[in-house]
C-alpha cells in the first residue's frame, strides 16, 4: 500500500539520522567521529535498525501524518435542545381604518311614531265583578306618541278571532262592524290613524269597545282604553293584541 511504503521510506530517513548521532568515544568521553547521512547507502537502513517506540508524531511530515488518520467515528449523539429564544418585540400599530358609513337613525320613544310605521302590543284585565250591572276597563300606554290624537272613533274592538275554554261564554263588541280592522290576534293590523284591539279570549265580558283617555270628545296621543260590561257577577276578563299605524 502507498501509505506503508511512505512509512518504510520515512523510518529510513530516521535510521539515517540516528546514526548522525552515533559517535566513537575515546575512554575519556571525548567524540572521535561522526557519521552522517552520505555515510549511509540509500535504502539500506530498515526497521529491524530501529529501536522500537522511538519514532513519533512529530518526526513525520503533515502529509504523512494525514495518511494515517483512520476512517471517521459514528456521529455522536445528538446534544441538549438549547433553552427557547426571547420574545420578540410587539411589531408597530397598523393604520387606522377609514371611518364607516353613518348608518339610519334610530326611533325614539320622545318622537311619535314614523308616518306608515305600525306598533302593537297587548292589552286586557282579570277581574271579580261583586255587582251587577257593572262595566270595567283597561288602559294603555302607547311606547311612543301615536302621530295623531286618539279619540274615541279611532279605537274599534274586533271580536271575530277569540276562543273560549269550558264554560266560558264569549265576548261581544259595539265595534265588531268595524271592516277596517282585518287582522287576527296572533297578527294584529291596524288602517292609517287608528288602534284595533283584537279579543284572543274572555269570558263574561259584553260591549267590548275602545274609547280616548281623555274625558268626553277628547283625543290623545299617549294611549287608549278597552271598556267593557259585565253579565253577571263572577270572574270576567278579556286577553288582547292590538296595533296602530301611524297615517
């Protein structure tokens, strides 16, 4: 192989110099002569002329000493995950968005209700009427003022949807020939400046009507009143919806 003849060559290279070193003593001590290298015929000097353990590292050239090396080890294990880095820090604010468009205005309970916009709600009592005859009622704040004032033509009963339970009689209505109001209790509809009270359920209750809050021809944009009498003395009641469009 290439590698161990450079090192036969180099351990003759070393021979040679240790026979340099090689002196004839007189019985004093003193050097009588001294061989060197052109003393000795190339090639002649093999390992058997050197002494075992005396060759090192460093009396061989780089290149050489780079021919000895053995083939790479196995990788080493694979070394400790390192601690996990700082945070970095917060990046700058973004832009502003532009502004969004203004969206509708509200309604409000302080204004009266939009013109063509209808409102409902419910409407009714429970009573014990102890005497006979005898008529009860039932008042109603509108949740905003109506566009117009309410009087007592502008309040109609509708009777044709209600339903009784065993042993209810049902209610009727001084205001049932009011064709305006065609709705139902589970939908009440209501024509332009006017409330329709729709009766779901009553028992001993006659001349269901609606009337204004206010006394005599008056009229008011506040709310309205169900009216009604009695037939006898006992339970009566009436359970209602009703709805305003304002004009």
């Amino acid at each position: 192989m290439k590698g161990e003849n450079r090192v036969r060559k180099t351990f003759a290279a070393l021979a040679a110099l240790a026979l340099v070193l090689a002196i004839t003593a007189t019985a004093s001590g003193t050097v009588r002569g001294l061989i060197t290298g052109r003393d000795i015929k190339d090639g002649s000097v093999t390992s058997a002329d050197l002494a075992n353990g005396t060759i090192r590292s460093a009396d061989l050239s780089t290149t050489l000493r780079s021919t000895l090396r053995g083939p790479a080890g196995p990788a080493g294990a694979a070394g400790a995950r390192g601690a996990t880095g700082a945070t970095g820090a917060t990046g700058a604010t973004g832009a502003k968005g532009d502004k969004g468009d203004k969206g509708d205005k509200g309604d409000s309970a302080l204004t009266a209700v939009p013109s063509g916009q209808t409102i409902r709600g419910a409407v009714g009592g429970d009573f014990d009427a102890s005497a006979f005859p005898s008529d009860w009622g039932s008042e109603v704040t509108l949740p905003m003022p109506a566009a117009n004032a309410l009087a007592d033509g502008d309040v109609a009963v509708d009777v044709a949807g209600q339903q009784q339970g065993s042993g209810q009689t049902p209610a009727t209505s001084s205001d049932a020939g009011d064709a305006a109001c065609t709705g139902t209790p589970a939908a009440p509809t209501a024509p332009a400046g006017k409330v329709c009270i729709y009766v779901s359920g009553a028992d001993n209750a006659l001349n269901a009507h609606g009337v204004s809050v206010l006394f005599g021809t008056g009229a008011s944009p506040y709310g309205f009143k169900l009216v009604w009498d009695v037939a006898h003395i006992g339970d009566t009641f009436i359970d209602a919806t009703w709805a305003y469009k304002a004009p």
